[in-house]
C-alpha cells in the first residue's frame, strides 16, 4: 500500500486550501452572489459525475472540491428558505474534520470515550430542558428523526404489548394500532410498517383549522379502539407538523393517554427546540408529560444533518427496546450500561453524533440558540403580516414557528393551485429564491422555512415581489 495517502503534510497543505474554498463559499454564498441552487436536471448531474474511474487515479482533489461546491444546493444562502435543512454553523464543518480523521464509532464505550460521554451529558442537559428528570430520564442520539421515531415506538411496542414482541414476534391475533393526527410526519406511519403492523393501522386523526390534532377526536377515537378490542401502542403528537409548524395541544393530549394508561409520544423533531428558549417553552407545555420526545438538532439548532435526540421520561424504556445481547461486544451479565450505546439504538456503530452540538454548546453558550429560535420564530411573524398586507395574498395559517405557508396572487385566467406550482419550480429552477410547496385540504400552497440566521425582512420581501411578477400578464 502507498503510505503517502497518510501523509501529514500532504494532508496539512490540502486542508488549509480547502479550508481557504470553504470560507471563499461562505462568503460568495452571504453575498448572495451565486443562484441558492443552480439547476441541473438528474440525467444531466449524472452524465457530469460519471463513473469513470481509473485504476490510477490522479485527479485533483481541490478541483474536484471546488466543482462540489459550485454545483452542490446552498444552504448558506440566505434566501434558502426551503426545506428543514439548517444552514450549519460553520466551525462545525471543521468538527467534521475532526470526527472524520478519528472515526469513532460509539456502539461500547471503549470505541468512543469521549463521544459517549458528551452524549450522556447532552442528553441530561436536553431532558431538563424538556421538563423531565434528568435522573430518571435518558435517551441517546441517533441519525435523523424518522430513526427517532421508530426507536421511540419501538419502545412503546415493548412496553404496551403483554408479553416480548422484540423476542417472540406478534401473537395473533392482537389488534393493534397507533394513532397521530393528519398532519404527522410520514415517519410515524413508515414506522408501523417497518414494525410489522401495517400503514393501515395507523389511525388518522382530523385536525382543528390551525392543524392541530384535536382531543376531542382522539378521544372519539380512543372509545372506538375499545369498542373494537383495538390496542393502542402509542398517541403521537406533532410539536412542529412538517407541513406547517402546528404544535398539537400536547397538555390535552397527555391527559387522554394518562387518562388510558397509553403511551405518548411527541415528535418534536422540529419545534422541539423551542424547549431551549425560556420565551418559546410555554408553546411546548405537556411535553414534559410525554413517554418519549425526538428533537433534531439539525433542524432549529443549526448543526449539520443528522443528529436526533431520542429521550425517555424513565430511562429504563430506552433499555428494553433492543434488549438482547452480542458476546463479542458485551458482558452477558451487564444492565442498563448508559456507556455501551448499541444497547439502545438501531445503530451498531454511528458517527461521532454528540461533537457538533456539545461544542457549539460550550463555545457559544445556551443564550445565543435561544436567540436564534426567537429570532427566526419572530421573523415569521413579520412575514406573515406582510403577507396578510398585500391584496390577493393568502395566509394559510398564523406561524407557531418559522414555516409560513401562503398563496400568491395567481396570473389572470390561470388556476391558483396550478400557478403556485409553476412559480415555485420557476424561482428554484432560477436560482434566485430555494422555497417548496405543500398540500393543505386539497389546495397547494407555497412554503417557507425560515432557518438560516442571514435571512432578513428585505430577502422576504424580494422574494413577495418575485413572486407578484410571475403572476402579472406579460407584455
């Protein structure tokens, strides 16, 4: 083998250049002076990564760097206000480098000491944030809130059915079922799949006008379970729905689950955040009441994708969710090792999840997160009133965090649904704008994210005059 691939200087002398490309984007990308993404389609992307390579080698890895940079999506930009994809801090791409060169996997503690560890400490910081006991509960990280999600009713499935599903498998013929409302993520319902109970049983529940579950159908719904001889694994609220950032009544809803002995889960993958501002923890209340919580910390805390945090109120739940044992790895006698994290996720091995945010912690401290949240929660209350100042514009709802969902005066003569979506892929295919679209009740609606700190009000109101132009007739 050919040591020099593991040089140190060669590697020293590459990385302050790529370090020098990295802050060159940065800069380009905070000018706004490059399209927030420059289109291609995917036959075409394909034919200019193809899958020529030599048995030599020999590119220049800096060219190929600088090409990625160029043709990539830019999230820095601040007029990405697309997808739940946070614009990182960008220290953090140098923590990457870190965890990169050391590869420590964190499946038992000996792989991974420090990782563990800030694991550990992130998690008891997270779950008294969220209102536990950070004694009493735990939890661990793991790669992006659909894994959360399915870790979370995995355990729900453990600990609801009678008897040990994860060793015996269902016995017929046990009706069972999960119930979230229509507005929850499509994870909730791949998860069911993924545990063999089928997509059908997933229990739909209405939602109120601001989309919110609404108890009064949960508990409808929950009499006809009974009826039916129907077990409830689990309740899911939605604190942050992807498609508009409603924050379900979880206080309401925590009381029908007490109320039936059920476990409640909250997704809070997105709005779960808030629970780090002291302003914006009140709009979470009753999550403190929850079985389990998801966050992401990629989304609202601006870390690089994917790192999710999956807490239990009692941590013993997060260990007999995958309870059984692998010689080479653990002591067959050992219980509730907090440091072997393979003991409780999906993972065997996973990345060096815990080093973003614990440093970032550290460096920048608990206030300058809550300041951001506030901030950007605060910058979608403005959009939203200017969107409800300008004639013929829509608002599908008031903002609870920072997706704002609404409708732009359709061109004459044209349908509304179908001109939100030309618009749409016209601005992306541009570059001028990164935004998405939604379906609400049968109507399409455009939709904002507003999670990169350099978004300003003068980015947004571009962004409503881009949009009035397409909808003019034209000469």
């Amino acid at each position: 083998m050919e040591t020099q691939a593991y040089d140190p200087e060669d590697f020293r002398a590459l990385g302050h250049r790529t370090v020098d490309a990295l802050a060159d984007h940065l800069a380009a990308a905070q000018a706004r002076a490059m399209p927030v993404l420059p289109w291609r389609e995917p036959e075409a992307a394909l034919q200019a990564w193809p899958p020529d390579f030599t048995e030599r080698g020999g590119a220049d890895p800096l060219e190929l760097i600088h090409r990625v940079l160029g043709e990539s999506h830019h999230l820095q930009h601040p007029r990405y206000v697309g997808h739940q994809c946070a614009a990182p801090l960008p220290f953090t791409a140098l923590l990457a480098m870190v965890s990169g060169l050391l590869n420590n996997g964190t499946a038992v503690y000996e792989m991974g000491p420090v990782s563990t560890a800030m694991e550990r400490s992130l998690i008891q910081w997270l779950s008294s944030r969220i209102g536990f006991d950070p004694q009493a509960a735990g939890g661990v990280l793991t790669h992006g809130g659909s894994a959360g999600n399915l870790t979370a009713l995995l355990a729900a499935r453990q600990a609801s059915t009678p008897y040990d599903v994860w060793e015996e498998g269902y016995r017929a013929p046990l009706n069972l079922c999960i119930m979230a409302s229509d507005q929850t993520h499509y994870s909730v319902r791949r998860s069911a799949q993924v545990l063999g109970l089928g997509g059908r049983n997933v229990v739909s529940i209405p939602t109120d006008e601001r989309f919110r579950m609404r108890p009064d159908a949960l508990e409808s719904a929950l009499d006809e379970a009974e009826l039916r001889g129907r077990k409830v694994l689990a309740v899911v609220g939605s604190a942050g729905s992807t498609a508009t950032g409603a924050i379900d009544p979880l206080d309401a809803l925590a009381d029908l689950c007490e109320a039936r002995g059920i476990w409640f889960h909250v997704d809070g993958a997105h709005s779960g955040a808030f629970a780090v501002s002291d302003r914006l923890r009140p709009a979470l209340a009753g999550i403190e009441r929850a079985h389990s919580v998801v966050i992401d910390a990629h989304k609202m805390l601006m870390m690089p994708s994917l790192a999710t945090a999956v807490v239990f109120r009692d941590e013993g739940h997060s260990f007999e969710t995958f309870s059984q044992q692998a010689s080479y790895l653990f002591d067959r006698t050992a219980r509730q090792e907090w440091y072997n994290l393979a003991h409780r996720t999906l993972e065997c091995t996973k990345r060096f999840l815990s080093l973003d945010l614990y440093v970032a912690l550290k460096v920048r401290g608990t206030a300058f997160f809550a300041r951001h949240l506030e901030d950007t929660v605060d910058l979608a209350a403005w959009f939203a009133d200017a969107i409800e100042a300008r004639p013929g514009w829509e608002l599908a709802v008031r903002p609870e965090g920072n997706i704002v969902c609404f409708r732009a005066p359709a061109a004459p003569g044209e349908d509304p649904d179908a001109f939100q979506t030309r618009v749409r892929d016209l601005i992306v295919r541009e570059g001028s704008f990164h935004l998405v679209k939604t379906q609400l009740r049968r109507r399409t609606w455009l939709r904002t994210t507003l999670i990169n700190p350099l978004t300003t009000r003068e980015d947004l109101t571009a962004l409503m005059d881009r949009l009035e132009a397409l909808g003019k007739p034209q000469t």
